[in-house]
C-alpha cells in the first residue's frame, strides 16, 4: 500500500509542481507541495523500517500510543505552521509572488510555540525510554533529539538575523531529517503498545 502510495504520490508531485509554477508560485500552493513530500518521505521511511525488520525489537512501554501519537500530532503542527512562515516571509522565489499576508514575526512565533510544544512531549517521551531496556529505541529517541535541537538552532539563527537566504536550505534539510526520524520513533511507539496489548 505505501509502496503503491509513494509512486502515485511522485506523479501527483510533478502536477503539483506544474500548478504552483501556473499560479505564480502562489504560497497555498506552494505549501502543498511541500506537504505532500512530506509525507512521501513519511511512506518512504515506513518502506525502509519494513525492510529492514530489527526496527521492530519490542518492550512494553505504558502510554506510549497516546505520547506517540501526541508527538506526530505536534510535530506536523511544527511543520504545517513552518511553511506558513515561508509562505508569509521574503523567500517567495519570485517578488510578484503573493504572499500569505500573516506578519512574520507573529507567524515565526506561533511556528516555534508549536516547535516547543513538540519538544515537551519529545522530553516525555525520552523519560520513559530511558526506563526500557530496548537499544533501538534509546537510539530512536536520541536521533530525533538532535534532529530538534539542530533545526531549532537554526531556526533561531534565522529569526534573528531577518531570515538570510542561505540558511533556507539547511533549514529544509533540517525539516526532512526531522520528519524521517519522527517517522521512525513515532512508528516503534505505536508498534511496541501494539504488541504489548496483544
Ligand atoms: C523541529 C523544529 C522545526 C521544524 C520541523 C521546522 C520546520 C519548518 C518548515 C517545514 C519550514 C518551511 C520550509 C519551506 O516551506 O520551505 C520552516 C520555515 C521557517 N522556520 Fe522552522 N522549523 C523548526 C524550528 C524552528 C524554530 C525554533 C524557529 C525559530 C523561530 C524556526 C523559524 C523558521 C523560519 C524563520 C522559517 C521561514 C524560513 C524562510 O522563509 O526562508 N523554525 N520551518
């Protein structure tokens, strides 16, 4: 299904493209593009966990389906919110390019409370992992903890220096190793309750 999803998905991207670039790089527009390849790279990092199967070495952890799903729901939240900061903020890719009209500093701050609202649950989570004995997961937990301390770093660097151009790339970058590694922990949480209430 998500195999089948993904290369549907790469199809429909090139439509997409074809639109945003139709309707003068329009940020509505451009904020779908960039969130449906979001979640290809989500499918794409289910695919890779079903072909690599260690990824499932289970224990039991309490709670760890409604933390999991809190973190997805949190971090998309972190995402959805960051492309309206581009879709507000200078880097249209073209100066006639309208714009999504919230002002930016207002929009960068609700973008980085959902940031840190993620990170809540994220420490949450760390908590009680530090308390399982699995190895994957520990590692799981860690990759996205750098993943969002990097990015926020980032992030905060581009805020206060007024948004250079050269950091958008790294901060996109940023985006996607935050989403893969989400994906992974996300996945082994909702994977281990499953198995620990069968
Ligand atoms: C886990 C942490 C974070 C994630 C996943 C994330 C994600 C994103 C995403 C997806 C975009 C839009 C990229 C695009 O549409 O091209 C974005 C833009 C942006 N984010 Fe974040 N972000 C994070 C942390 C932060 C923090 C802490 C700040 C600090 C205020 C921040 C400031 C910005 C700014 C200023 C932009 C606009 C960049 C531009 O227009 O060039 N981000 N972010």
């Amino acid at each position: 299904m998500a195999r089948i999803v993904t290369r549907r998905g790469v199809l429909l991207q090139v439509v997409i493209g074809a639109y945003v670039v139709w309707t003068g790089l329009n940020p509505w527009s451009n904020m779908t593009h960039f969130l449906v390849s979001a979640v290809l790279v989500v499918l794409s990092t289910l695919l890779v966990r079903v072909a690599h199967p260690d990824n499932a070495q289970l224990g039991q952890l309490e709670g760890s389906r409604f933390l999991g799903a809190l973190f997805a729901l949190a971090t998309t939240c972190a995402i959805v919110t960051g492309t309206m900061v581009t879709g507000s903020g200078p880097h249209a890719g073209d100066e006639n390019a309208i714009r999504l009209g919230f002002e930016i500093r207002d929009i960068a701050r609700v973008h980085s409370a959902s940031v840190w609202v993620s990170l809540g649950v994220l420490l949450l989570i760390t908590r009680k992992v530090r308390k399982s004995p699995s190895s994957v997961l520990y590692r799981e937990v860690s990759l996205v903890l750098g993943a969002f301390v990097a990015q926020g770093f980032v992030g905060y660097v581009q805020y206060f220096s007024g948004i250079p151009a050269a950091l958008v790339a790294l901060h996109i970058a940023g985006s996607v190793a935050v989403t893969v590694t989400t994906t992974n922990l996300v996945a082994s949480l909702l994977d281990r309750t499953a198995s620990a209430s069968a």
